[in-house]
C-alpha cells in the first residue's frame, strides 16, 4: 500500500475519534483523482491540503451513491464536499474541475482548438486506454529517440519551450518534472523515463535544449528534452492535444502532461498547471506500483 495512503488512514481514523458526538463537520475539498473504484463506491484522490482538518495527503474516499464517480478519469482535477461524522465520512457533490485556460489572455486562448483545426484537419488527440503510436524526435544529445525504445517502463511526457518567461506555466512543468525525478531516482531509467517535448522546434535545437536541462540537473539519460522536424513535433502534439499558435514571437498555447503505462497505453493526460508536483508524482506512483 502506498505510504502516504497508510499514514492518510492513520490521519482520517484519528479525525473520526476526536469528532463530537452526533457532530456533521463538513469540509471542501479538491485534488487529483489517483483512482476510482464504481462496483466499492470509492475514489483515491491526491489532495490539497484540508484546511482545519488535515494536511495535504492521498486518502481514499467513499461515495453515498455509484453515479456520483460517473465521468470520473485518473487525473481529473476534482471539487467535493467531505462529510464527517463520528462513525463515518463520505464524499458528496464530486464536481471535476474543467482547466478553462492557461493563457492571460482568454479570448486568445480560446480560439486555440478552432485555430488548430482549421490548420491540421480533425483532431488526432488519443483517448485515455489508446495505444501511443510510435514517433521519432531528436533529444538534447542529438541522439534519435523512437517512443517504442520505452517499452516495459512508465512514461512520463509533457510540453515546453524554452523562451517561456511566465513562471507558472512552461516553467512550473519543468519544475514538475525535476520533482519526479528527485522522488523517483532510484526508479528512473530502469521503471520510469521523463520527456519533455518542445513545440517550438525551430529555435529549441538539440544545443539550447541540452542548456535548458541542465537548469533543471536532468538525468540526459533518462529525461530526455525533445525536438525535430515541425511536422514531427507538431504530430506529438496533436497526439495529446496540444495546441499552440505563433503570437508576437512567442506563443499561445494549452499546457499537457501525459503519463503512459509499460504498455505503451495513455493512462491519463492533466492538463492545465493547477495539480501539484506532488500530486502527478502520486499519480505516477500509482502506476509504478501497480505495474511493477
């Protein structure tokens, strides 16, 4: 059982003694769903901290009714409302949170799948449960990289380029991905690769991204910065649904993180910025241990 899960249990049974008697505390609550379980009514989620209840941990949660996980996905963001008694707790009113925009510029930003459309046809975007077809990119080394070299290990990937100034996008998805990699080094490379694909490739050559790894002190064997030929990234991309259109020399653009299982399956696909480094190392946990 994961670690942070037995010490959440440990948390939530000590809650349940200290509440009144005949008490209902009820609690708002939201974080990434690691799991979800309709036939036992349950959802494992990552969650934010609980403010006056507890800290920021994963828990596993009962539902009342079944078709409140309706719709529910490992690596939805989700809102709901903790009810707490003295014999019991449960979930209620389980609402996934939808990432509007990452952009300061909404109108913009919300032009960005009708734009991209229009440029490339119909959407390729894989489904949660599809196979990733194989694609061929050049990493920071200049080495070829094939995504089908990857197989039998769990495959972290997510979206950047490097002349991104804002902090909280591009920037915190690098920050993301050093995190992983400090909670899972003794795992990488022989259970769990990172990339990270830019989807500016004609300034982000192999030379700049090897520079950009090394702020983040990436394993340049088992974090691999990508780039390539535009109509290569921009397949990749259309792959997990990112989009993203020249504006005044930088970009708008839809920000994705991708984790794939050693079968080469898409188990979830986050987007936005709003989940924690925590939380999608959780999620990736979930996975290494399930599958090891």
């Amino acid at each position: 059982m994961h670690r942070r899960l037995v010490a959440t249990v440990s948390v939530l049974l000590a809650g349940l003694l200290s509440t009144p008697a005949l008490a209902q505390q009820r609690y708002s609550v939201k974080g990434l769903v690691l799991s979800v379980d309709p036939s036992h009514k349950t959802m494992v989620v990552s969650c934010d901290e609980i403010r006056g209840y507890m800290d920021a941990m994963v828990m596993p949660f009962k539902v009342l009714d079944a078709r409140s996980l309706n719709g529910l996905t490992r690596g939805a963001m989700v809102d709901f409302n903790l009810v707490v008694t003295k014999d019991e707790s449960h979930a209620e009113d389980v609402k996934i949170r939808s990432y509007a925009s990452a952009e300061r510029e909404p109108a913009k930003a919300g032009r960005l799948s009708v734009l991209q459309q229009a440029l490339h046809g119909k959407s390729s975007q894989l489904g949660l449960g599809q196979s990733v077809p194989d694609f061929s990119l050049v990493d920071q080394k200049n080495h070829s990289v094939h995504f089908g070299q990857f197989a039998g290990k769990v495959v972290a990937l997510n979206f950047v380029y490097t002349r991104c100034a804002l902090p909280d996008y591009c920037f915190r998805l690098s920050n993301n991905f050093g995190v992983l990699q400090k909670r899972y080094k003794d795992r990488l490379g022989r259970d769990l690769v990172l990339l990270t694909v830019t989807f500016d490739p004609v300034h982000d050559q192999p030379e700049l991204l090897s520079t950009y790894a090394q702020t983040w002190k990436a394993d340049p064997d088992n974090w691999l910065f990508l780039t390539g030929r535009p109509q290569d990234v921009q397949r990749v991309c259309d792959l997990f649904g990112v989009n993203f259109v020249p504006d005044e020399g930088l970009f708008i653009h839809s920000l994705h993180t991708a984790v794939i299982d050693r079968d080469g399956k898409l188990i979830a696909n986050l987007e936005g910025n709003e989940f924690t480094a925590e939380q999608l190392g959780d999620l990736v946990g979930t996975e290494l241990d399930r599958s090891k």
